[in-house]
C-alpha cells in the first residue's frame, strides 16, 4: 500500500522572503502533520519518501519521530 500525502499548510508565500524550498510549516501546519502522524502510525509504514522542500519533510517528521524512520 501506498499512502500519498500533500505537505500541510506551510507558511504564507506573498510575506515569505527566503528561498520557497526553505518556507516551513505554519502553526496549522505542524497541527495538520500530527494529525497525518496519528493517523498513519496505525498503518504498516516502512518508509517515507519526500520532495527536500522544507514543508514537505516537515510533514513527515511526526510520524518519522513516532515510527523511528528516516525520511528518504
């Protein structure tokens, strides 16, 4: 089984004055990736792929922390 995740709410783009590949999570966002977390932790997850885009491999994190995987 595959599980595709879109990356969770990463902060504003329009006020956001770094590089896109470095714009982070919004305060939802880090809400909405514990919530992927708890619901994919029950699931047989046995690696996590994900775009270097900083809001991506925030996404995963939780659940990477909950399983003890790397994120590839």
């Amino acid at each position: 089984m595959i599980y595709l995740v879109r990356h969770a709410k990463a902060g504003e783009r329009r006020i956001w004055e770094g590089n896109d590949e470095e714009r982070p999570l919004s305060k939802h966002g880090w809400k909405q990736s514990e919530a992927v977390a708890r619901r994919l932790a029950a699931k047989s997850v046995s690696s996590l792929y994900s775009s270097p885009y900083l809001r991506c491999t925030q996404t995963l994190q939780p659940l990477a922390d909950r399983l003890s995987l790397d994120i590839t």
